[in-house]
C-alpha cells in the first residue's frame, strides 16, 4: 500500500466515525483530504453529500451524491441516497428512476433498504416500497445479532415504515403487528400510537385507552401532543364517548397551534387572488393548451370522498389511480422558474397566464411518466389542485375535472379530525375548529367562481348522493369521464390495491353511510362552528 493510500485509508475511517458521532466538519476536513489526494474515491463524495444533505443545502447535496454514483454506478447505497434527496426536493420522477436502479442492485443491507422503501413510498409505488421494507424484515430479523447493529430509534423508525406500507397495502392485521413492535422497541413514539388507533374501530373489550392515558404525563412537545390527543381522541369517538373525545381534540392541537404561523387571512387573501387572476376575461381569450386527454383531476376539500371517487374511476379497466401527485403545481414554480417555498405562489400562478399554455400541458404529462401512459387515463388525487382548476383548464382543455362536495359541517369537522402532516402547511388551518369553517368559506366561494368563469367544466359530485345512490352517481361520473358503465366500479372495496391516504382502513369496507351528518353526535361544541358557517349563507 503507498503512501497516499495509506492516508486515504486513515483520513477515510477518521470520516466515518466523526459521521457516526454527528461532527460533521470534522468528517468533512477528512473527506476533503481525501479529494485531495483523489478525486476518484466514490465513498468521500458519498460523505460530502450527506454532509450537504444535513445542512439542508438539498442542491448540493444532489449534486455531490450525484459524483458518488457516476464514480460507483453499481453501489445500491449511493442511489438510493440520491433518491432520498431528490424526493426532498420535490423530483419524484428522477428519485424513482434511480431508486428503481438501486433495487436492481439487490441491496442487502436494511438501513439502505429501509431509505429504498421510504423513496419508494415518496414517489407512490407502494407495492414496491413494501417489497424493500419485507425484505429488510427478513435480513434484520434472520441475522444472528443483526439487530443489536442499528439502535432502537433506528428499529422502531422502521417498523413504523413497513406499518404504514402495509396499512396502505389493506394488510391491517400485519400493520398492527408491526406499529406494536415500534411502540415496544419506543414506547414514546407517538406517531405509532396515532397510526394504530386508526387500523380498526376500537370496542369497549379491545382499545389502547388504558395505555394511551398512561402517556398522557410523557408528552414532551407540540407533535407528541398532537399524536397522543389524536390517538386518544379516535378511540373515545369509537367508543360513543363524543364529549371526551372533542376535548382530546383541542387539547391535541393546542401546542401545535401555538406554535404554527398559521393565518386565516393569508389564506383568504391567497383565495382573493386566484379569483382575481382568473376572471372571466382569461377564459374568453382563445389560447390552445395541451390535447392530452389521459388527465382526470379529482379534487376538493380533504375527507370529503376523494378517495372513494377516486377508487371508483380506478376500477375502470381503462383508468389508472397514479396518486397524489404534486406535479402540476411543481410544473408551474418550474417553468416559472420560482424560488418560494410553498405549493402554491400567486406570484408563479399570475406568471404562468404568460405562458405558452400548451406547453405548460405537456410538461406536465411528461412529469407523470412512467407511471402513466399505460392506460387511456389517469387519475391526478392531490386534493389541493382545486386552487388550480382554471390553469389546469387552459393548460389541459381536454383533462377531466371532478370535485367533491360535502356538507359544511360534516367537511370541517372531518379536517379537524384529521391528524395531517405537520410540515404540510397548507393543511395548519385544521389545527383550529373555526379555522376549518373558514377556509371552507373560501373554499366554497372559489367553487361557485369557477363554475361561473368556466361553466360546465367542472363535474360535481355530492358526498350524501354518492353514498345514498352509488350506481347512479357513479354512472353520471363515467358519463362524464366518457367511459362506459362497468360493474367493477361498485366493487372496488375488493380489488387488492394501495391507498396512501388517511382513508386507506375506510374504502375498503365499501360503500356506507355511516359519516353523513356525524357532526350532529358532537352536540353543542358544534355550534360556533355553525353559526359562522350559517353565517355566510351557507345554512338558512
């Protein structure tokens, strides 16, 4: 061995035990060392990259792993790296081609099967996502001492990954196996707690009550609140206990509401603006978008029926469920070349009625590829595109628009008790009752705009008519996707596919009618929420 590889090999382990101990530039000094003897060595890239990535510096991050995988093209590590950082900066088609590359690889190892699992999730192909997190089951748990390798956090964190796989996958009886083994390894981990409570209806002989009160004292931040109040909440509402429930409720989202930056007003002036945007001028303007007609968007208010909607079209033999996709959005801060943070800049939506609209269309289709353009259409669920129906509607003229509507009441209240995910703000005004009862205000009002700058372009369906009458609002539905009637559509509850959404327990037992008018059970806590609601004409 010469002499530089003999440094190579001293400054190379003094970087991976600074990593393990969390000293970042000390790792960093050692890799760069490194380069500097030889830029060829994959695994000092590799470290730089990860150094990047935990100082949130994502670009560079990409950029560096990238480097790592041209010098090591066949390390399954590395790809799935750059997977994982590309799904955190918004890229699901790039992280997919390289996670699937690196499941080609055969990784053997759990922790790099354990990040392929979670990328594969990111970027809505759960089947493959269990298939990483099953085999890193076999590996960790066949392993004479296997497990005694990866701390207890790690192990908790991973069972909790191959829960939540296989909850989406309607497999509850092995998810429930797997959130108890998180909760054993970390009896703190709340999140555990919160997804539990949803994989059945609790009953008075079989719920966590008893264990989930014992956490109550344990509780140590905003999100360990708004797990456990969630958990204990769901279990009460289970057992007919309505009143305890909704208490749990506020208290769940208390701390969490506190220390949110939410504001009622951003949201109503955001709404403002789309109206204002798209008048009726925008659309009496001939422009020629993209002819595509594979699109159906499904859209509205979360908890609303969505799903079901959704899982009905995608029993049709000629439609394909591709998910919650944030692709259109991500197209238009793309082309618009726009730096915010959030989903949705009014500053990008203005500059994209600047565009050539068929353009805009068509990189949005591409985004999609290769999960679509296998089927004659596609379903888009992200809920939120209904900020962007009328875009949608210039860049795509031929695609398919549908909106949920629900009763006011029953929507706010299913926001509220729904348990989001914290870092996706534009879900925060649920952390408040009346919050929710505003943002339904706006959200109303932009549905009454859009049918009147765009009438007839946007096909409705009620919640309370879907679940009263099923086949004939569905077949209405396929009418107006063009499709013919096919019988599967009212079997779907059958079918053996993922649901990556909090509705993935409820679609499977068909279609009932159990939540309509569930408000009611909460009595008299309700009432503000109807007052404001009544207020703005919404209840005479």
């Amino acid at each position: 061995m010469t002499t530089d590889e003999k440094a190579i090999a001293k400054d190379h382990a003094a970087a991976k035990q600074a990593m393990q101990k969390g000293l970042l530039r000390e790792a960093h000094k050692h890799c760069l060392a490194i380069l500097q003897r030889d830029q060829t060595f994959a695994d000092a890239w590799f470290l730089c990259g990860i150094i990047a990535a935990q100082n949130r510096r994502l670009a560079k991050a990409i950029e560096i792993i990238g480097n790592a995988v041209k010098l090591a093209p066949d390390n399954p590590e590395y790809r799935t790296e750059l997977g994982k950082q590309l799904i955190a900066s918004n890229q699901p088609e790039w992280a997919l081609r390289e996670a699937q590359t690196a499941l080609s690889l055969n990784p053997l190892q759990p922790p790099t099967l354990n990040t392929l699992g979670t990328v594969f999730s990111h970027a809505g192909e759960h089947e493959k996502a269990l298939q990483c997190f099953t085999r890193a089951g076999r590996l960790l748990e066949g392993r004479v001492g296997g497990a005694r390798m990866l701390s207890l956090e790690w192990q908790a964190e991973f069972y909790f990954n191959t829960a939540a796989s296989m909850q989406f996958a309607g497999h509850f009886a092995e998810a429930e196996q797997s959130y108890e083994k998180a909760i054993k390894l970390q009896p703190l981990l709340f999140k555990a707690h919160s997804a539990l409570s949803t994989l059945r209806r609790q009953t008075p002989t079989h719920n966590h009550l008893k264990r989930l009160h014992e956490l109550h004292s344990k509780v140590s931040g905003a999100r360990d609140q708004l797990h456990l109040g969630h958990a204990i909440a769901k279990e009460q509402e289970d057992l007919g206990h309505y009143e305890d429930a909704f208490k749990n409720l506020t208290w769940a989202k208390q701390a969490q509401s506190a220390a949110s930056s939410y504001s009622a007003q951003s949201d109503e002036a955001l709404f403002a603006g789309v109206r204002q945007l798209f008048s009726q001028a925008i659309f009496d303007t001939q422009r020629t978008g993209c002819d595509n007609p594979e699109p159906i968007f499904i859209v509205g208010m979360p908890r609303t029926g969505t799903t079901l909607v959704e899982q009905i079209l995608s029993s049709h033999s000629q439609v394909y469920a591709a998910g919650e996709l944030k692709n259109f959005p991500l197209q238009v801060k793309r082309i618009t070349g726009s730096s915010a943070a959030d989903l949705l800049d009014i500053k990008a939506l203005g500059e994209s009625l600047q565009l050539t609209q068929s353009t805009l269309g068509s990189s949005y289709i591409n985004s999609t590829r290769p999960r679509t353009g296998h089927s004659p259409y596609f379903i888009d669920k992200l809920p939120l595109n209904f900020l962007f129906l009328g875009l949608i509607k210039l860049a795509l003229p031929n695609a398919k628009l549908v909106c949920l509507r629900r009763d006011p009441m029953d929507t706010c209240l299913s926001n509220y008790r729904q348990m989001f995910a914290v870092n996706f703000k534009h879900y925060s005004y649920n952390l408040d009752l009346l919050d929710c009862g505003r943002y339904y205000i706006q959200f109303d009002q932009l549905m009454h705009h859009w049918q009147k700058v765009m009438p007839d372009a946007v096909h409705e369906v009620r919640y309370e008519a879907l679940v009263e009458n099923p086949e004939q609002v569905s077949r209405e539905l396929l009418t107006y996707c063009n499709l013919a009637w096919e019988e599967d559509c009212l079997s779907f509850h059958q079918r053996k596919t993922n649901v990556a959404t909090p509705s993935a327990v409820q679609v499977r037992q068909g279609i009932y009618t159990s939540s309509v008018n569930r408000w009611q059970s909460y009595g008299d806590a309700m009432q503000p929420l109807y007052e404001l609601l009544k207020s703005a004409g919404l209840y005479v």
